[in-house]
C-alpha cells in the first residue's frame, strides 16, 4: 500500500465535509505508481476487489498503527457490512450530494513503500475510495452527468495524461481511469490508493471555503470540489460524442475512449468551474494584476496559518482566473477579517500533488527527492529555478514546515507578470511590482507578506 493511502488512513478520522479540488487538464497531476496487479479487462469488476481476502499491498511499519485506528470503520470483514459502512459514511465524509519535461517529472513522481500487513490489518482501498464517495457499488458515467445537465449539452472542455475533462451545466467533470492494466495515453493508469491522498488534502482546504463565526482562518481561494464518484462502464454515447468533435476541432492526444473494456473503473471529479489558467487568460491592466497578487498572496497565508500548508508547485498553469461581478473578496486570517478589492477577478488554485500539509493528526506531503530530475531544467526558467531554490530552502527535508517555499512560488509569479504576461501598465506600476519583489524576498512566508507589504494597502477595505 503506497503512503497516499497510509496517510489517507490517518486522516479519515478527522471527519471532513465533502469539499473542494481543481480543474481542467492541471488539476489532477498526481504522481503514477506501477500497477498492483491486473484490475482490468473484461472479466474484472469493481466489486469484486472489496474483499478481505485480496493480496496484502505493502505499506511501511508505521501503518500498522493507523490500521488500529481505522478498523473502528471496518468492524467486519463481510462485504454487505463493509457496504453498509460505506453507506453510512456518505454523511460522514460527504458534504454535499456525494460530494516541457519538468511537468513530466512531476507526473512520474512515486513514494515508496515497505514492509507488510497481516490480512487483519489490511483494508482495501477500493473499499475506502467507495467508502470516502459515499457508495457502496460504483456508478456509471451516465448516471454522474446527468446530475447536471442533459447528456446532448456535455462539451470537452479539456485533456491530459490523467483523462478528460466535460462541462456539465456549470461544472467541470474530470474523469480519471484507475485500476485498469491498459495503458492510457501511454501512461499506466492511476491505483485508487494514489488518489486518496488528494482528497483528504483538497478536502481539508474546503474546510477554508466556511465563513462561519467560529473559524479563524477562511478563504475561497482554492478550487472546490462539489461531488467525487467512483464509476465503471463504457463510456457513454454522449461523452464519446463530445470526445470526437473535440478531436475534430482541436486534435486530441489523447486515446480515443473506445479503447477501454468493458468494465473499466473510473473517478470523476465534480469540479467548480474556475476558469481559465494564467499562462492562457488575457490580463488588461495592472489593477488586475495587482488583484491576482493579492489574492494569491492572501490565500496562501490563510493556508499556512490554517494548515502549514505549502503548495510547492505554484506555476502558471495553476492559477486560474475568471471575471466576476464581485467587487471585492473577503479572508479571514487568524481572526482578523481583510476584504481587498479585486477589479472584477476572482482567482482559485489548484493542483496538489507536490503540496505540504499539517491536518493536525498527520502531515501530508511528497519526498521530491525521489525524482532528482525535477531539479534539473534548464537554467534561467523560472519554474526550474523555483524548484531548485525550493530544495535550498527544505534542504531536502520536504516533511517540514517551510512557509518561504510559498514565497518562492509568489516571487515566480512576480517575474511571469513583468516577463511574460502583458497587459497595460506604466512605467510607475513597473517600479512598483519590482520594488515589491525586492520585498518579498526578505519575507519567510505569505503571511508576512499580506500583513507588511504596502504593495496590497489601495486594494484593503477593511
């Protein structure tokens, strides 16, 4: 069993709402594992691996302690009473109606595992993945879509290694094959353990989106998931539909998905619609600019005094944009509410695979260490630049808590606005955004940063 799923285990206990993740074709660029055995094919069905009696995964020595906890959810090895569970704790887990080369680094990204478990402690992850999306058998695909829209309105609206991704009425649906032993996009497909890790990781910065009384520490800034499911099938008429006049229109790279078995397994991931990433989306002028900044900036220190959180991998695909009527955006840091202006946008993050996060029973993180590659691009590109300076900075410790990595990523995000993106500026906005970064370079997280800089103090209302 892979850490994602050992520290998924540890976190289950603390009982979070179904909530918030990411988007299009850069939201789920969690790292592949080789497979654990055949899963796919077409005598394979879902149901069938939510036994006791499957092959024990591997998992490290501290598992055995969390097991000890989490058999409190699983009192019996019978499937009917494991299916139970898993009814029972859609209430539990669910908040809502179920709720260049460098990237290529990140991809392939694994943790490593060892030692083993005795049939005793073992708990299936298909069984959890089920369990954490409130089902006790899988969905179709058809039956996900529905939901929220009709199935002729499905649009692609994007692709990657991972899958697809459709909007459906006002959501993005992000389908990603698991379990199988067909290569997909000339990847192996992702296990159900990978996966649980960045939902209990995404869901913990839902906890952010509240805004009630009794929070300290509040914000939206961070994509929201509204359903997650578990779904087996062949892909429906109208998803196929969509999928070739996509192709048509753009050329996909990606296989056509004809191509998986009968019972192929599935996670879709029922998104916000957040907009479009940053390297794509047009700015106007320096007042957006200044928005996108302060809200980035904000929300990160919002994380970091929440959770410790460190999103280690902040580039331009991350950052997603879309105007707004709102005029302003409120945050909630440590009890003190700011609310800045935004010009009109609204930005939300996403992508969490490399991130670093203190629930307050576990710390949820990768070792980068083992993928030296990501620390080897090419030498004056920001983002090879930001990694290597984020390995300074950890000194390979990427367990620990160190606010300055966000700082390096909002330093990056500095430089991709003077150097890459235009948008209508003075020479006096120029000398200000540089005067800032010269800043920033002193500061050891975001948090100093949006209580200091005088950068921000035009868009603070309150």
């Amino acid at each position: 069993m892979s850490s994602r799923l050992e520290k998924w285990l540890i976190a289950k206990k603390l009982n979070y709402s179904c909530e918030p993740s990411s988007t299009l074709s850069k939201i789920l660029e969690t790292p592949t594992m080789p497979p654990l055995g055949p899963m796919s094919g077409d005598d394979f069905n879902i149901v069938d691996v939510i036994t006791p009696e499957k092959t024990v995964f591997e998992t490290n020595s501290k598992l055995h302690s969390v097991h000890s906890r989490i058999r409190s959810y699983f009192p019996s090895k019978g499937v009917l009473e494991r299916n139970s569970l898993a009814q029972k704790s859609s209430s539990m887990f669910v908040g809502h109606e179920g709720c260049e080369d460098i990237e290529g680094a990140v991809k392939k990204l694994s943790l490593a595992s060892t030692s083993s478990l005795s049939d005793h402690d073992y708990v299936d992850p298909v069984t959890a993945l089920l369990a954490v999306c409130g089902q006790s058998v899988p969905s179709t695909l058809l039956e996900v879509f529905s939901k929220y829209c009709e199935p002729e309105n499905i649009v692609k609206v994007g692709e990657g290694t991972y899958g697809e991704a459709f909007k459906a009425g006002n959501t993005v649906c992000k389908i990603v094959p698991i379990d199988g032993d067909l290569l997909v996009n000339g990847e192996v497909q992702k296990r159900s353990e990978e996966l649980l890790e960045e939902v209990i990781l995404s869901r913990t910065l839902n906890n952010l989106r509240s805004h009630d009384a009794d929070f300290d520490n509040s914000c939206t800034t961070f994509i929201e998931t509204l359903d997650l499911r578990v779904c087996q099938g062949p892909y429906d008429p109208s998803l196929v539909k969509a999928w070739e006049y996509w192709d048509e229109k753009h050329g996909s790279e990606n296989d056509h998905p004809k191509e998986f078995p009968e019972k192929q397994c599935y996670v879709v991931f029922v998104l916000q619609h957040g907009g479009k990433d940053l390297e794509s989306f047009v700015l106007l002028n320096f007042d957006e600019a200044q928005s996108l900044l302060v809200q980035v900036t904000a929300g990160l220190a919002v994380a970091e005094a929440a959770y410790e959180f460190e999103h280690r991998d902040l580039h331009w695909g991350n950052i997603l944009l879309r105007r707004n009527e709102s005029a302003t955006v409120q945050f909630i840091l440590e009890g003190k509410k700011m609310i800045f202006r935004t010009s009109g946008l609204l930005i939300s993050i996403i992508d969490f695979t490399l991130s670093r996060i203190n629930t307050g029973q576990d710390i949820l993180f990768l070792d980068l260490t083992s993928d030296p590659y990501l620390f080897k691009g090419p030498k004056g590109d920001r983002q090879a630049e930001t990694y290597r300076k984020m390995k300074e900075v950890t000194e390979d410790f990427w367990e620990g808590s160190f606010p300055k990595t966000n700082v390096l990523w909002l330093l990056y995000l500095v430089d991709i606005l003077l150097l890459k993106k235009s948008f209508d500026r003075s020479s006096k906005n120029e000398r200000d955004m540089r005067s800032f970064k010269k800043r920033l370079s002193k500061y050891n997280s975001a948090k100093e940063a949006i209580v200091s800089d005088p950068f921000f103090s035009n868009l603070l209302v309150v």
